[in-house]
C-alpha cells in the first residue's frame, strides 16, 4: 500500500486544500454556482476513474442540486438533450481540461464553450477543473479507499 499523499506532506496538503478554497470563492464570483461545479468535478473524476472522489461529488452534486437522472446520464452528455447549453459548455471545458493534449475537436469545444460562457466562467470552469484533475491525481496516487454507503449516505460500519 503506497502512503496517502496529505499523510504524507501535510503542509503541502493544507496548501492544496487552501488554493482549493481560493478557486471556488473567484469560480463564484465569475458566475459559477455549486451545481456548475459539482457536474464539473464529477465529470472530471469519471474521466480520470478517482473512485474516491466520483463518490464525494456525486454526493456533493445531489446536495446542490444536480438531478440523479443528469448524474445518473453524466458519461453520455452529449448524446443527451437533458443538459443545457451552459452545462454543456462546462461539460466540454472539463473533458478538454482532462483530455490533455488539446485536440483540434477539443480547441473547437473550448471555443463553444468560451463563446456560450464568457470570459469570466469560461475561466472558471478551467480552474475548478485544473483543481479537480489535481485532487483527482493524489487521490488515485494515494488510493483514498471509497467506504461504503447505506441509502441515507451514512458510512456502514464495517462487518466483523
């Protein structure tokens, strides 16, 4: 088992819990709201397969509001009409942010996203999905293990 990355570093942890923080006050302030963010951070999470933190923001989505059925249709946005012209936007910002290198197709989602978003959340979403791709990174690096849930959300006490 490979040591947890924020066990390890602490300080360096606190640090990127701290620019987590700074990232969604200025992702609110250009017009972000936590339904935006959350669909990002769990797109980003199923692109990248960070179990542990697909099932904090699923979680944290349902909470803001996002629909179980648009969570539940999430790895098929664009074959589905359920997502609105601003989410689809944030939708392709975060599969460009994840997909790295940029492709001509994701230069041209970037545009979209850019022309249908502004200036302001474009940038943004690019943020919160920068930072998700780094929580992401030290959670699979540190294979945060996913607890298991009961119906009510409530972690299961582990059977003996």
């Amino acid at each position: 088992m490979r040591p947890y990355l924020d066990k390890a570093m602490p300080q360096a942890w606190v640090a990127a819990q701290e620019y987590s923080a700074v990232v969604a006050v200025q992702a609110k302030q250009r017009g972000l709201v936590g339904e935006d963010v959350e669909l990002i951070k769990v797109r980003a999470s199923q692109l990248n397969g960070c179990a542990f933190c697909l099932d904090l923001h699923s979680r944290e989505a349902r909470t803001a509001g996002v629909p179980q059925q648009k969570l539940d249709l999430l790895p098929a946005w664009r074959e589905s009409s359920l997502y609105s012209q601003r989410e689809r936007a944030l939708l392709a910002v975060v599969e460009a942010a994840t997909r790295l290198p940029l492709s001509e197709e994701s230069e041209a989602d970037l545009e979209g996203a850019h022309a249908e978003l502004g200036e302001e959340a474009f940038v943004a979403a690019e943020w919160v999905a920068a930072t998700i791709n780094l929580f992401n990174r030290i959670s699979i690096l540190s294979e945060h293990p996913v607890r298991p849930r009961g119906a009510d959300g409530r972690i299961l006490r582990e059977q003996s």
